[in-house]
C-alpha cells in the first residue's frame, strides 16, 4: 500500500487485478502489483465502503454524502449516482449473479434492480 495512510475498506475486484482502497475523502484503486491505476476523490465527504460488481464492469462506493456512485473500471469515469433518503450509507453488496445491490443506511436497506 502506499504510504502509510489508514484505508478503512478493501474490495478485490472478481478477477484479482484490482484492489480498492477507501480512507477518507480518497478511493485509491491499485493493480495486483500494487501501483495507483487511479484516485478518486470526494469534495467534502467520506467513502464508507466499497464493492465491485460481480462482472467486474463497475465499481461502486457508498459515502456519508448519503450517495452511491458507481465507476466504470475500464476508465474509472463515474457511470452512475443514486442518493435514496435512507440517511448517510454506511455499506453496499452487489448479489452474486449481479442483478441486485443493496445499501444500507441508518437503521434502513435499500435494495434495487441493477440494470446497467
């Protein structure tokens, strides 16, 4: 990892060529050998976790923002922002066929129909 930052969440993406790596504000995104490939960064809030998707297509991180945003991993461009009113999300999961995802927020999950 590079330097000696605290990274709160990990995700692998399906394949193993990637590693995601939220602290704070930035969400680094590292190859297996573990060189930046890319930083993504919010302007004020904090990633809360992150996950791809099963397919490996995508990217997603949750934030105290009260978003979702999902990044396309051929270019780390962000596809998609979804905002529930569910409070601050905390945490996220994609289903192992990738057709559903799931946040949670305070004390309420919110569950959709991916259909990117």
């Amino acid at each position: 990892m590079p330097g000696m930052m605290h990274y709160g969440r990990l995700a692998w993406s399906p394949d193993g060529r990637h590693l995601a790596a939220a602290s704070g504000a930035s969400l680094t995104v590292l190859d297996s050998h573990g060189e930046i490939v890319a930083r993504l960064r919010l302007p004020s809030k904090y990633y809360q976790d992150v996950a791809f998707t099963p397919c490996g297509r995508f990217l997603a991180a949750v934030s105290n923002e009260k978003t979702l945003k999902v990044y396309e991993t051929a270019s780390w461009s962000l596809r998609h922002e979804l905002a529930w009113e569910i409070g601050p999300l905390k945490t996220l999961a994609f289903s192992p066929d990738g057709m559903l995802g799931a946040a949670s927020g305070t004390r309420k999950i919110v569950v959709w129909d991916i259909d990117w």
